[in-house]
C-alpha cells in the first residue's frame, strides 16, 4: 500500500449521503411527526448529521448526511424503527459537500407546493419511491427544503 493511502477510518469518516424512502406504518398525527423531528435534530446535531424529510402522510422520503459510519448507524436504527416500514435505499455515496449544511432535519408536509415540487422531478405529484430516481429523490428534497415556512421547518 502506498505511504500515502489513507487508513480505513478516515475513510469512513469521509462526507457521505444517504437517501431512502419508507411507507408509515400507522397513521401519524402532526404531534407525533413534530416529537419525532425534535428527537432526530436533537440527535443529528450531536452526530454532526445534516438532512430533509417529507412525508405526505403515506411515504417518507428522507437525505442524510454525515460520515459514512454515523449514516450507516442511523440507517441501521431507522430499519428496526416500527413507526415505517418497507424502507428502501435510493442512494447512498460519498458527497464533497452538504446540500442541507443549515439543517438538523428540515421538513416538509405534502401541500400544494410540495405536490408541484414532485411532478417538476418525477413522474407523480405524490411521494412515490418506484417513481423517484436517486436525482429527482434529492432535487425533491432540495426544493422542499428551500420552501418558505410553514413547509419547511428546519
Ligand atoms: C421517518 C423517520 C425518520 C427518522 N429520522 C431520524 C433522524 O434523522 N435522526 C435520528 O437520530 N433518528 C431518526 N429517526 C428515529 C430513529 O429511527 C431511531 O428511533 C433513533 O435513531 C433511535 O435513537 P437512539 O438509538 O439514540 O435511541 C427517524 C424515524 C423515522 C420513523
């Protein structure tokens, strides 16, 4: 091994981001959604993780991003999370640079906005995984992101 290859650690270190959507599993009321988020950005802030989600009461879609070992730890958690289900990876891959830097976990209810958002980038005005490829999931989140309150809550 060359002198100058990295250790494994640093490499696990490195900017990554992940991207999945998962079906609810009950419904959720916006109280239990709002509990939810102040967990996960209380949490996030700790682990140095930035991101979005957006839920339109049927699916979530949701960006992480962090080191690769503190992703890959919170995906492992959110599998055996019993509040969604059917949790489908749509792209996970080391990133130079955060796309959500300002975000503990911004958020993002489905309205009228967020339905314009997803026809932009996707062939569905709804939150549909077998409908978004790993570009349009983060174009999505991006301008759902970007959306002025009360959508996008950071
Ligand atoms: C849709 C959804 C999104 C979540 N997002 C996050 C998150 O961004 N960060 C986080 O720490 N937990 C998140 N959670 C909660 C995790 O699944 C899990 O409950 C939490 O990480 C457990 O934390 P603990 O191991 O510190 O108890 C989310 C849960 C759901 C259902």
């Amino acid at each position: 091994m060359p002198a100058d290859d990295p250790p494994d650690h640093q490499e696990t270190a490195m900017l990554h981001r992940l991207i999945y959507s998962s079906q609810v599993a009950a419904p959720m009321s916006p109280d239990t959604i709002e509990a939810l988020l102040a967990q996960a950005r209380t949490a996030n802030a700790r682990r140095d993780i930035t991101g979005a989600l957006a839920f339109d009461s049927q699916h979530f879609l949701q960006v992480l991003e962090g080191s690769g070992e503190a992703l890959n730890r919170l995906y492992a958690a959110l599998m055996h999370d019993a509040r969604h289900r059917d949790l489908r990876l749509i792209d996970f891959r080391a990133v130079e640079q955060r796309s959500f830097d300002q975000w503990s976990m911004a958020f993002a209810a489905a309205d009228g906005r967020t339905g314009r958002i997803c026809r932009r980038h996707s062939a569905s005005s709804r939150l549909d995984p077998a409908a978004v490829t790993a570009t349009a999931a983060l174009q999505i989140l991006q301008d759902m992101a970007a959306l002025p309150a009360p959508a996008a809550v950071a």
